[in-house]
C-alpha cells in the first residue's frame, strides 16, 4: 500500500492485533484497493507459539521433542494454530525442520527455538505432528487451522564451524536427499505443509534458494504450495553469495529456479519494476511468473479466503483462547524435562527423609523468565503468564515449612541484563500478579481512562492499549514490590522503552530514572536492549549498566513502592524501521551485585548454609538463539565461575539446566546429585521445574540430542558410521556424556515380547486424537518377511514395576547392514511414549515404520532403493552405544 494507493497487499508479516475489528477493516481496506478483490494472507512466526508474544508460550522444539510424545506435539500445534487465526493469521513460519548437527549452532533452538533434534527419524515425526496439528489435518479452511511453513529448505542445521546460515558441512548430496530431505517430505504429505521458505546457505557450492536439486525434489513429492525466500535470501544471491550480479540477475534467477515470494528483500519499488522488465525482454517468461502467481492463490483459496477474507464476530477471543490452553503450557513443560542424573534417589525430593530443612536456590534462571528466541524482549514474554522456578518451589516449601532462600551469582550471559520483574512479587490494592494501570488516550494524563492490574513488560506496536482509541496515549502504573532477597543486594532497577516515548520511574515517592520529557520525546532509539550482542559488545559493555537502569539496592524483606509515569507520542513521524513503530515498556531490574565477587560471594555463602542446593544455569535468548553461535559448550565464564563456587560449597547440588543446546560440562555432570535438562520449558517452565523436584510430575524425557564431552568432538551424533569412530582420542574419553534417546525416570520398567510384523496398509496420517479413525483394513503376512508398500508395526509388552507411575518411551533402531552405501551403526526408525501408573502392565505397545518412507535408500548408483535382505530392529529404551543390549526382532525385506 506504501507503493501505490491503489495497490493492495499479497502476503502481510509479523502483524499482530488482538482485536478482531483491526483485522477486518485492514483486510477490507485491501479488498477496496485491490482491482481482482484478491484477499491478503496474513504470515506469522509460530515456533512454539503465536508471534505476537502476548499469547500461549509453550517450551520451544528442542524441548517438545524431548517429549518423544508425538500426541502432545499434535496438540501443541493445535492451540497454536487456534490461537493463531483467532487473530487474523493464515499461515505459520513453522515447523523448522533443519536437522540440528553442531549444537555450536545457535539456531539448535531457534530452531531448539527451532530445531528437533539431531535425528531425521524423531524430526520427521515430531514435524508431521507439528504441521498437522497447525494445519488441522490439512483442514486449512476451518477457522482454527492454518498454512504450516516449513523451514529451511534445506541443509541448514549442519553450518561450517557452527556459524549460522554457512556452508552445509556435511558429507554430499547423498546426504541432504537421503537425510535432511526426510522429515520435509513427511511434512508435505502427511502434515499439511503448504508454504517452504529456502535456506540461506549453500551445498555443492550453490544458494538452496536456487538449487535445482532442491525444487526438484518438491516437484517429485507432489508439493503443491508456495516458495519464500527467508528474510534477505534472494538479495544474498547478490551480496553474499555473489552467483548474480545486479537485483535483476538475482530477481531472474529466483522466479526461473522456482521461487514465489521475497522476504525483506528488495524494496517494493524495485521489485515490481524489476519483474516487469525482465517479463518484457523475456529474462523470464510470462508463463513462470503465472504459474508462480497461481500457487500462492492457491493457497489462499485452500484457506477459504476468497469465500470469508474475515474474522467472524464470533470467533473466540484471543485471550480467552490462551486461558483454554494454560494446562496444556504446564503438561508440556512437564513432558519435556530429562533427567540426566538421579545419584542415591535424590529426586524427587523427601525433605523430612532426608533432612533437609533449608534449600539454596542459586544461578541466574532462579527467578527469571526463560522462554528462548522469538518470544519478545529477552525472552520473557509474555510476562504475566509465567511463573519461575522459585515461585514454583514456593508452592512446595511454603507448605512443607522448608527454608527457601536464593541468589542469582551470575548474569544469564556475559553482560548486565534486563530481566522481567515476575509479576508475583508485584501487588496493587491486596491484588497479586502486577501494577495497578491507569491509561489515558492522550499522552498527557488526562482525558477517557482506562484502568486495569496487569505486568508491566508491554508491546503495543502500533496499536492503542486495549480499550484506548488512540495510539497517542499515556500511563501510570503504582503499586508494591516485594524483594526476593535473602542477602542485600547492590543490582539495577529501571524501566525499558521504545522510541517517540518518555518515562519517569518512582520508588519511594523518589525518581529513581527518566527519559525524555513532555515537549522533549526522544524519537529514534529504544532502550529495550534487542538481538544477540556479539563478542565485541560483550568485552567493551561487561560491566555497563543495563540501558534504562539506575543503581539500586535490594534488602531483604523490603517492600518497596513502585510508580511508573510514560508518555507514548505515537503521532510522531516515524523513523524507517520496525521499532519505530513498537510502544513498548518493561519494568525490569538486575539482582547480580554491581560488584561480581560479592554477587559469587553471596552466593556460595546461601549455598554453604543450605541442606541442599538447587543449581539453576545455562543460557537464555541473548545467548542461545539465531546469531548465538558459539565456539565453546561450557556455561558461561560468570556462570562457571559461580557454578565452581556452589559446588566448593560441599552441598548436594541439583543441577537444572535451560537453554537451547547440549552443555558440555562433564566435571558437573559428575559432581551433580542430580540434573534435570529443562531446555527452553515455556511460560509454565518454573512450575513444570518445581514439580519434577518434588515428585508431582515424573519426568520421562529423552536427549533429542547427544551430550558431547567437549567441543573437540563434533560431530557427536549417534547414528555415526562405523570408520568414524574406529579410533580413540588421546587426551579425552573418546565416548559422549549422554547419548541421543538417554532418560531417566523415578520408576522401573521391564520389557518383554517385542516383535514385528509386515501388513500391505499405509500408515495413517496424525490425526486429532478425539477423533481418531482407522478405516484402513491391515492384510498381515505370516512370515517374516516385508516389502515395498508395507507397513512394519513393532509390538513390546511394557510393564511398570516400580512404585511410582512415570512413562517409558520406546525407541526402535534399525541395526547397521549390509548395503550398496555405507550405513549407520543404527538409525532409529520407530519410537512411542507410553505413560503407566505404578505397577500398570501395557501389554501390547506398538509403532508403525512405513519402509518405503523410512528405509528407502538412494543407493551407490544414485537410485532410490528399498533393498533386499536382513534387517535386524533392536528396542533400545536409552538410545546408547551398545546395540547389542537391546531385544531384537531380524526381518527380510524380499
């Protein structure tokens, strides 16, 4: 619409309002301006919940795939997807289906927020379930399902020295057809994925965006949907990759390859003329620019928005939608926790048995928000739905009258952060949970007002606050603070804004911080501290005060009160960039002492004193996300240097780690009474935390990747090649900390009766679990024996002989073989997550493997092949190095 006031919009991204009248009158703004009446589809980033930040977080993919529990996943993406089209959204930039080979990499959450894993079989499964519960079983149409698009096609997960968006380092084009395209075909046949968005790096020397192999390869599965470029990837064909020339040569090369849509990339202008040149002196032809034009409607026509463009009236309001799903945000939390270590029974916790009466829980996620990349500021939002993990043991220590008390140490990385006040140490007028909001729809606090509690960590774009009708608007928030304290701290308090904003912050009736001033607003600019900050930042800045802040220090047992007076002068001329247009504001402070070795100090001396320690590290968003690569997988040097401190303190430590990749921390592992992987948990991470400790939920997770010794031995991946590990290393055990497939659990599991048998039916696509079918008729073969267009399904009998109830998860390898290219030691091929209370027997687990899909091999005379001979599939319950332990069943494929 900038371009032209008679043009409309195609594809809209990253907007996002949760008032149905704003989309509607959007969408009919375009319909008046659009001369075919061509509604707009409305893109969104989904990749563990809906972009907008002010809906369901749930724990991010590394997390959910830890689950090895497809059903949750499927009704992850359900909610999602509810929670999405709810506010006008069509289509989702999810599920990332990159195979995650170099936790180096930071996208390992990104995509861990984003990736599933290291494996192709678990990432296709988890991907499927994903994809069909965002697309409601390919139901795009309904008004609670959308467009799933997958990323990053392809070859994006294994990048030259970990660095983001390299050159693929893997091992051939074998590889990405037989390997990394796996989980992208299942997606697109059996999870409804209409829309791919291209990688931005090479393989065999060429753009994904433009690798024939690649477009050949969705041609051959059917593919029926759209092509996008990832944000800035055709301009890179120019600038980075350099295989174009000129904007035309790089636009030519894009529409001739095969591509659709561009992300970011050109502007408007030059993008359309452009186009039309190259259509008139025939660069490209007229009948690719249709056939390109006629996918993307499509689509559109899929999700019925020639038939209803609109969010009907009475469509279910967002929030409330976020309410439905509460639970959901805690049971996957839970369901995604591994225990890694579990020494003498530590876990979960008996206080009275085992004498404990006072707990030390120190390290940086101790109460702060940890949701990961793409969900908002740090991290943290939104902010009012969570809870961490002190407020979580709260509930158990308050009642078991056992002493909490805690210290941060540390930094979540290596300078001084903004962290999300939780809003259970907020209270206005004896009401718990955040400040008291009073708005007015005029920057100059007077005028209709609006009042509300709410957690004052805001993003209101361009938009009014909810029941304001302007965007030129001002707020006062008041109320109490509480401090968490155990030992007085010397931190930061302040309040974060983006720019054409003021703000005053009070405490104690004194004023504490400022920005700006009525008459004097600050333009361009936020003091909302964005992006990863890269190594240069961090040696210069380590000590700097976070942005926005002002020394303050924090005693014990204080309550403090808290009034916040901001200016948002929306009206203003805005700047060319996106965070010209957010109003936003956090409330926000640090408890790492400005002095460190009193902040490590502290915190060894809570540890000393306690009976037990939990020990909560890791990393968050500003270190593991995109751009978050790194060289090492060590904590952080101020975590490690307060990790060292707790453990010198002779207390049994419970190790809980977060964070988007494997830590390769062997000497804390060994010295940890116990450890729990967390990963990215979502907003009910600090609860589903609380409970795994004190035994109300029983973890059950396994590694969706494997826990390297140290950075020296990547690639680390279970799935090796016999050759690759032939011979030792000198100077360190040569074998992994934890194996893909690990976990433990608080109970027992015996297994018996494994077997598998061969029928001629197809396995049935995810479908929703309420509404389960199964039409098929199974011819099942006597024998043996299988073959192509069979369906293998594999039947264990699982008995739970412990005294807790827990869950075991069946994993089903394909041993190494004899075949025309070289193959793995073992490949998981079938997997199933089975929950039983204490004694319960489940006499007949099973999981299906379509061989065709699965064991199909693009063999040494580059065919595809499902190959004759002996197949031996080995139940594995803990993954592990030594097949040889496992129950066997051998088939022959004839």
């Amino acid at each position: 619409m900038r371009f032209s006031p008679g043009s409309p919009i195609g594809v809209m991204h990253d907007w996002y309002t949760l008032n149905i009248s704003q989309y509607n009158e959007l969408q009919q703004l375009n319909l008046d301006k659009s001369r075919l009446k061509i509604p707009l589809m409305h893109t969104a980033e989904c990749l563990h919940g809906v972009g907008s930040f002010k809906q369901s977080m749930f724990p991010q993919s590394l997390g959910l795939s830890a689950s090895f529990d497809t059903d949750l996943v499927y009704r992850v993406g359900r909610a999602i997807a509810k929670e999405a089209r709810s506010t006008g959204i069509h289509a989702c930039f999810s599920p990332v289906l990159d195979i995650g080979q170099d936790p180096r990499w930071g996208r390992m959450q990104v995509a861990g927020t984003e990736v599933w894993g290291e494996d192709k079989i678990l990432t296709s499964h988890m991907g499927v379930a994903y994809s069909s519960g965002l697309s409601k079983n390919s139901s795009w149409s309904e008004p609670d399902a959308v467009v799933p698009v997958m990323k990053h096609f392809a070859a994006h997960g294994s990048p030259q020295s970990g660095r983001n968006a390299a050159p693929f380092m893997g091992h051939g084009n074998r590889q990405v057809l037989q390997d990394l395209l796996t989980p992208f075909k299942a997606a697109v046949q059996l999870g409804g994925a209409r829309g791919v968005m291209m990688a931005y790096n090479e393989f065999d020397d060429i753009p994904a965006s433009v690798h024939p192999m690649l477009y050949k390869a969705l041609e051959d599965w059917g593919y029926e949907g759209f092509v996008m470029a990832d944000d800035t990837g055709m301009i890179e064909l120019e600038t980075i990759h350099q295989v174009a020339h000129s904007p035309a040569d790089a636009i030519a090369q894009w529409f001739n390859a095969g591509g659709m849509l561009q992300f970011y990339d050109y502007s408007l202008e030059t993008y359309l003329n452009t186009t039309k040149d190259l259509i008139a002196n025939g660069t490209v032809a007229l009948k690719t620019l249709q056939s390109r034009v006629r996918r993307m409607l499509a689509v559109k026509w899929d999700l019925g928005l020639f038939q209803t463009p609109f969010i009907a009236k009475d469509s279910p309001d967002p929030l409330s939608l976020v309410q439905d799903h509460k639970d959901l945000t805690l049971e996957a939390a839970q369901k995604s926790i591994v225990l890694l270590e579990n020494r003498n029974s530590t876990l979960p916790l008996r206080p009275h048995e085992q004498n404990i009466s006072r707990i030390a829980l120190i390290g940086p996620f101790s109460d702060t928000m940890n949701y990961g990349d793409y969900s908002g500021a740090w991290g943290q939002y939104p902010a009012g739905a969570a809870k961490t993990l002190r407020e979580g043991l709260l509930t158990y220590t308050n009642t078991s009258k056992i002493e909490l008390v805690s210290s941060w140490g540390a930094n979540t990385w290596e300078y001084n952060g903004q962290y999300v006040i939780p809003p259970y140490l907020l209270s206005a007028n004896s009401t718990n949970g955040g400040l008291h909001a009073k708005y007015f729809a005029n920057p100059n606090f007077h005028g209709q007002t609006v009042e509300r509690v709410e957690a004052p960590a805001l993003d209101w774009g361009m938009y009014p606050p909810p029941g304001l009708s302007s965007n030129n608007f001002s707020a006062i928030w008041e109320g109490e603070l509480k401090s968490p304290v155990d030992l007085d701290v010397d931190g930061w308090i302040g309040v974060a804004v983006g720019p054409n904003t003021t703000v005053k912050l009070y405490v104690d009736n004194a004023l504490i911080m400022s920005r700006g001033d009525a008459g004097q607003v600050v333009l361009d600019g936020s003091t909302v501290m964005g992006n990863i900050m890269q190594y240069t930042f961090t040696q210069a800045n380590s000590t700097q005060p976070p942005p926005g802040s002002a020394p303050f220090t924090f005693r014990k047992g204080a309550t403090y009160r808290i009034r916040i007076e901001y200016q948002a002068y929306n009206l203003h001329k805005k700047i060319e960039n996106v965070s010209s247009l957010n109003s936003q504001m956090v409330l926000f402070w640090n408890l790492v002492d400005r002095k460190q070795d009193a902040a490590v100090s502290q915190a060894a001396q809570l540890a000393a004193s306690a009976d037990l320690v939990v020990l909560a590290v890791g990393a968050a968003w500003n270190s593991d996300g995109e751009s978050g690569d790194r060289a090492t997988l060590g904590l952080s040097p101020s975590q490690d240097r307060l990790a060292r401190a707790v453990y010198a303190a002779g207390k049994p430590v419970v190790l809980v780690l977060q964070g988007g990749r494997p830590f390769a921390i062997p000497e804390y592992y060994a010295s940890s009474a116990a450890v729990v992987s967390a990963f990215f948990p979502g907003q009910s991470g600090g609860q589903a935390v609380a409970d795994v400790l004190f035994g109300a939920a029983s973890p059950g997770g396994r590694m969706p990747v494997t826990v390297p010794r140290h950075v020296g031995q990547l690639p680390v991946c279970y799935n090796f090649k016999r050759f690759a590990r032939k011979i030792k290393y000198l100077d360190v055990d040569s074998e992994p900390l934890y194996w893909f497939g690990y976990g433990l659990s608080y109970t027992t599991f015996a297994t018996s009766g494994f077997r598998a048998t061969a029928s001629t039916n197809t396995p049935s696509r995810v479908k929703d679990q309420e509404k389960r079918e199964d039409n098929q008729s199974d011819t099942m073969k006597a024998d043996n024996t299988f073959s192509s267009g069979d369906t293998v399904t594999f039947s264990v009998s699982v008995h739970n002989n412990g005294t807790r109830p827990g869950s075991f998860v069946a994993q089903v390898y394909l041993l190494g073989r004899v075949s025309s290219v070289v193959q793995p030691v073992k490949q998981l091929v079938a997997l199933r997550r089975v929950y039983l209370e204490a004694g319960e027997v489940a006499h007949e687990v099973t999981m299906e493997l379509d061989v065709d899909r699965y064991l199909t091999i693009y063999n040494r005379w580059d065919e595809w092949e499902l190959e004759k001979g002996a197949y031996t599939f080995s139940l594995l319950p803990h993954g592990g190095s030594t097949p040889e332990t496992g129950l066997n069943a051998t088939m022959v494929c004839i």
